[in-house]
C-alpha cells in the first residue's frame, strides 16, 4: 500500500480532507518523477532482505516508561530494508512538525514557529544520545553485533571495540555540538584508523 494506493487514482483505501487537498494530491499522483523515486524503493523494499523488521513502525508503535521501551503492533513484521522502518519512524516525527499550528488558536500554545528548529536538533541529539546507549550495551552487555563478535582474534577485537568506546563517549558527551549527520560521520575518522 505503501508504495502504490497513494498513487492511484481509484484505490478506496486513499482519503484526504477534500475539496481542500483535491489538486495538492492529483498533483501527487500526476509526478512522474515522484511515482520513479517510489518505484525504486518499492523494489527495495521487496528485494532487500537486511534483518527483521516491524513492518509499521511510528510513534504509536513504541511504548516509552521510566524503566522501559517496548514496540507493539508486529503483525506486519517481515524480513526487509531496514532504513524502511527508520525511515517511517523518521517521517512520523516529521510529520508532528506540521500539526502544531493546526491545533493552534488563542487558547491553545501549540504553535510551531521557531520551535521547529529547536524540535528537529533535539530530536536529532536525542536521536544521537540513545544511539550510543545502544551501542554501549553492544559492547558491553550480554547482547552483541555479529560484525564485531565475529572477529576471531580477541586481541584484534577488543582493539576495534576499544576505539568504538571512544568514539562513543565522546559522541555521548558531545553530541549538542553536531548539527548534520555528516559532522558526526566525519568525527568517527579519527577513531577508526
């Protein structure tokens, strides 16, 4: 559905608030260039088998406490591209951006404005802090990543997870300074040689 009722024209599934969003959405489903782009991804999407994935992961999906996170709803969980549920979450988050003004009235202070800045490099440095929680537990705790546990040499290993653990902490630590991704990526160089 995904990748093809948005684009149809006749598909019960799709709905908008019409009249009002009528030609914004024909003008969707008109752009070819647009229609290539999901074509691609949607042969991704079936042919790339990278790990198990949810399938529908958002933000309803993911239930957050003081001691715990779980994900619920699996019932779409398959073998797939795993940027298919980053990416969903992601857009989740995106989305959220554009509501606040709609709810908006004089009563109501959800007004996005300069918020929205602020929003995405909080959710960006969050994004980045409990990666690196993650990623300690990785290291250190009872569950691993096969790319390092399956370095035979311990010696070797405990050399690649050593540099790992100092990125990481700085990366904990610093993470507020970063602002694109590809600042982050560049400060893993000095770590990994």
């Amino acid at each position: 559905m995904v990748f093809s009722d948005p684009y149809n024209k006749t598909s019960q599934c799709n709905r908008w608030p019409s009249p009002y969003l009528d030609h914004d959405v024909e003008a969707l489903q008109k752009d070819d260039d647009l229609k290539i782009e999901i074509a691609e991804l949607k042969s991704l999407f079936c042919e790339r088998s990278q790990a198990l994935i949810h399938g529908d992961l958002h933000t309803s999906s993911v239930m957050v406490t003081q001691d715990s996170t779980q994900v619920i709803d699996l019932e779409f969980a398959f073998y797939g591209p795993i940027g298919f549920d980053v990416g969903a979450f992601l857009g989740n988050l995106f989305l959220a951006l554009f509501a606040p003004d709609g709810h908006a009235d004089q009563g109501d202070d959800r007004r996005g404005g300069s918020g929205e800045k602020k929003y995405m490099e909080d959710l960006f440095h969050d994004s980045l802090g409990f990666g690196v929680a993650k990623m300690i537990r990785r290291i250190v705790s009872v569950v691993h990543v096969e790319d390092l546990e399956s370095i035979v040499d311990a010696q070797k290993r405990a050399d690649r997870e050593r540099r790992a653990l100092e990125f990481i902490k700085m990366l904990m630590k610093e993470r507020r300074r970063f602002h694109p991704i590809t600042e982050v990526v560049s400060s893993i160089h000095p770590f990994h040689s």
